[in-house]
C-alpha cells in the first residue's frame, strides 16, 4: 500500500474531510465497530476501501473486512485475481466468494428483472458473511451521484418518493447499513481512484449498459447541458421537502 504521507493530495485531503464529516453527521461509526465494506471492484468501492483505511482525525478507532461477491459472470475474467492481488498487498483482511448468482439472476426465468434478484442475492450474502465474522455495520461505496439517480428511479419506476439514506439500521438495529461518501460527488471518486492507480475490474454484468440507472445517469447528462446545476438543486430540494404542498395518499387515476 501507498505510504501515508503520499496520499495526502489535495484531492485526498478534501475527500478525507467530506467522508468524515459524513461519518460525524451520522453517527456511522463508532468505536470497536466491525465494518465490512463491500468492494465490488469497481472505482466507487475501492477508493471507500482506501479511504476508510487511511487515519481518522474525528473518527474512532474501528477494524474493516473488505467482501467482494463475485457473481460468476465470466469465471475465465482475471479481474477478480488482480482485486485479490490488491487486497494482499494493502494488508487487508478480506473475504472473496465466487458464485453463479449473476447467471441465475439473467436466466430465462428471471428476465424481466435480473438486477433486482442479482442485487437481492449478493445482498443477503453480504448480511450472512457480516454475520459470521461479526460485523455490526456494512459500509457501501454509493456516493451523492448514486443517492440523487436513487431519488429519480424509484419516482419513475417505483411510484415512490424516497432514495438512499446515509445510515440505515436493519434487524432491530442489530446491523446498520453506512454510505459515507454520501456527501461526494462521483467524479471526484473516480478522480481519486485515477490518482490512487487501483487495478481496473470491468463489470461484466451483461445488463450493466442498459439498466434503469444507466438510463436516469444519461438523462442528467443530458439536462446538465442545459442547467449545469441540475444534480446539485436536486440534492438540496431532498433537504427541503414541503410536505403541505404535496397531495399525500390519493387513489389511482
């Protein structure tokens, strides 16, 4: 792993200083906690994974398993070989697992909704592992670009107003889900990632380039060249909901 003093850029340092404050805000983490943290292998994940594993100034002391769920795509990819190459050599303790959930989620009886299932079955996976090594919060690389395209699909396609939220308990509270790049916008991340030179391990999902999220993330490009401020007026209108000026439950018309 890089030594400290090399990554404290300017970008790590502004980076370092949003997560924390994301981190306070919340109350994600506290001392002696169990983190995992998912590492897809994607850019968002791997740079959480860094981030989280460099020094905390207002943050306690707390220990970190990265999990990555491989959904068995194509098993002839040396991608993932190179993510645990990685992870060897930061130092980290980290549990990787191959399985055929990708397949079984995009088979002929599951076409209309293979990200759903594929997302639901790496998920519970996620809960089993943190419970098996005794982890009591999962920390998850969605940052403020995710939160905001989260808003979007399910008022769309969900008939609902609701998104991520930054610190989820589930179980009773037994388990917290954390995003503590809630606060930072994707390029940034993926700037970072660039900076840090993490391995690239491409997303093999068949559907990756046409889901719903691909499709709301194109929409905001493409109203961005109109009104750059687009994604930063609807982060902050989640801020300001006027609840007397919205209808409530109302029947079907």
């Amino acid at each position: 792993m890089m030594a400290q003093q090399e990554k404290r850029t300017r970008l790590f340092l502004h980076l370092k200083k949003w997560l924390e404050k994301a981190v306070m805000d919340y109350g994600m983490i506290a001392e002696g906690d169990r983190v995992l943290v998912g590492v897809s292998g994607g850019m968002d994940s791997m740079a959480l994974l860094d981030l989280l594993n460099t020094p905390m100034v207002h943050v306690p002391p707390f220990s970190i398993l990265a999990v990555h769920i491989d959904p068995g795509f194509d098993p002839d990819y040396d991608g993932y070989r190179r993510l645990e190459q990685h992870l060897r050599e930061g130092d980290h303790d980290f549990h990787i697992e191959k399985t055929d959930i990708g397949p079984l989620s995009h088979s002929d009886v599951n076409r209309k909704n293979p990200c759903f299932l594929c997302s639901r079955l790496r998920r519970r996976r996620i809960f089993e592992i943190a419970a098996e090594r005794e982890c009591n919060k999962i920390a998850f690389a969605h940052h403020r670009d995710d939160i905001i395209e989260t808003l979007l699909i399910n008022l769309f396609y969900g008939r609902e107003i609701s998104t991520m939220v930054p610190d989820q308990g589930i179980f009773g509270g037994k388990l917290h889900i954390i995003r503590p790049l809630a606060y930072i916008r994707e390029d940034l991340v993926k700037k970072y990632a660039g900076e840090r030179g993490f391995p690239a391990i491409e997303n093999r999902c068949p559907t990756s380039r046409t889901s719903k999220r691909r499709y709301v993330k194109d929409l905001l490009h493409t109203l961005e060249k109109d009104n750059r401020r687009v994604r930063d007026n609807i982060w902050k209108a989640m801020g300001h909901v006027k609840m007397d000026y919205l209808p409530g439950k109302f029947g079907d018309r």
